[in-house]
C-alpha cells in the first residue's frame, strides 16, 4: 500500500518483540530499519523512540559507545520537542549506561602473558570521568521526576565507597515503592489507575502486576529481554518486604540496616 510509517512502525515492533525476548541483534537490526524510515517520513517522535531502543539494546551488548551515541540523540531530541517525560527517560539511560560503561572501564583489559601486571592508569581515570558524568545524568532523571533514579544513585554511590548516601537513596526509593509506587506495574512499568485489577506480589506485598505475564516479565534478568531501568523484581523484593514492615509498624530505619547493606553489595 506504500504505507512506510506503518512499515516503520511495523519494523520498530518487530525490535521490540525480539528484545523483550533477548535477540538483541535482531532488535537492533529492525529497529535500524525503523529508525530508517522514520527519518525518511520525517516522523521525529518515532525517530527519538528508535534512538532510545537502539540505545538500550546496544547497552544490553556491553557496546557502550554506540548506547551512549544513540540514547544522547534520543535526549537532545526530546529536548527540540519539547518532551520532558522522554528527556527524563533518556537521561535515567545514560546514567545507566555510563555506570555499566565506567565498570567495564574500571575491570579494564585482562592481563595477558606479553601484558605486565600492575594498575591501568588509562583505564582509572576513563572509570573516573564516566562515573561522574553517570552521577550528573542521573541526577538530571530525578529532577525531572524519574523515581528510579534513586536506586541507580544508591549503587552509583555505594560503588564509589559512599555507603551512607547510598543508604539515604536506597530508603527514599524503597519508601516510595511503598507509599506511591504501588500503582506502577513492577513488569511493564505502566502507570494503572486505583481502579484497575493489579496482582500483588506474595512475598513483599508491595510490588503489583497488570497480568501473570507481567509478573514473569519482571523476573527477567536485563540479559534475557528484563528492564534494566527498574531491574528484576526478585533481586529487590526480599529488602522491599522487610522494609514495608519498617513503614508499616513505625519501626527504626536503623533496624534494616544489615539487609538494605547486603542489598548494595549483591
């Protein structure tokens, strides 16, 4: 029919299908094809939309300088338009891709048998210059409203061996889970209405789903299609249960101390 925005937006789902399922290649390969045809059409909002799946997918790869290319188009993007939500969404992604960046960095090149031992001077300072420019990004997602913001500050900066603000970020977040978060489905990351039939995790009591299907989805691992911005729900329900007893009963803080540490150093 000679339809190329709905050829474009066909070839962006087919992305999507296959990175929720882990093909992160074959994503990348129609979302460049998405991408393609929305620049061709002039379709600018589909343009940023493929810049941040791109952006995301080629993160899951571990080929951090292509994600950070792309999710910045996304956000300088968003910002010509005028799309606050998305900037923020962008700016949450770079964070998180210059964290995973500045890890890598930091592990830097294996040490071979023509490779003398000893610390990677180059590599430190890379690790130093990524994670403070990650620290700024996710800074930016939180003022603009991205709640999840605050877990990725807690480890960027129990990482950086600053365990009491860590702490801080880690109980904001966990606190906001329980007192307003319980309307986000802990699966897709859709915001639902009061009146709208969520499932309830059994073991923390906080975490709610749209579906069964939903609740799997949130106990993907990001290598296998999960959420890299809110990350598997089972990594995080143990410490939001015990913490919702905190809430709940008035107790001290302090009393979950041990757990909320344990949860930073997993």
């Amino acid at each position: 029919m000679g339809d190329r925005g709905g050829e474009g937006g066909a070839y962006g789902n087919l992305g999507c299908a296959y990175g929720s399922q882990g093909d992160f290649s074959k994503a990348i390969e129609y979302q460049a094809q998405h991408l393609a045809i929305a620049k061709e059409v002039g379709d600018r909002a589909d343009e940023g939309m493929a810049y941040g799946n791109l952006g995301t997918w080629h993160m899951q790869l571990n080929d951090y300088v292509k994600a950070v290319a792309y999710i910045e188009a996304q956000h300088a993007l968003a910002t010509s338009l005028k799309l606050a939500h998305v900037q923020s969404d962008a700016a949450l992604k770079m964070g998180i891709a210059l964290t995973l960046h500045a890890r890598a960095a930091r592990q830097g090149p294996a040490t071979g048998a023509d490779q003398a031992p000893g610390p990677h001077s180059h590599s430190s300072a890379l690790a130093s210059s990524l994670a403070f420019s990650a620290a700024k990004w996710l800074h930016d997602a939180l003022d603009g409203g991205h709640k999840f913001s605050k877990l990725h500050l807690a480890n960027h900066t129990f990482n950086a061996g600053q365990e009491d603000a860590a702490l801080a970020h880690l109980k904001e977040f966990l606190s906001w889970l329980v007192k307003q978060g319980r309307d986000i489905c802990a699966g897709c990351g859709q915001m639902r209405g009061e009146d709208a039939p969520m499932l309830t995790c059994s073991g923390c009591r906080v975490a709610r789903f749209c579906s069964a299907d939903h609740q799997k989805m949130a106990s993907k691992k990001a290598a296998s299609g999960g959420n890299l911005a809110m990350g598997r729900h089972k990594d995080i329900c143990g410490v939001l249960g015990k913490w919702r007893q905190v809430v709940k009963d008035g107790m001290s803080p302090d009393s979950c101390t041990a757990d909320l540490v344990a949860f930073l150093q997993r």
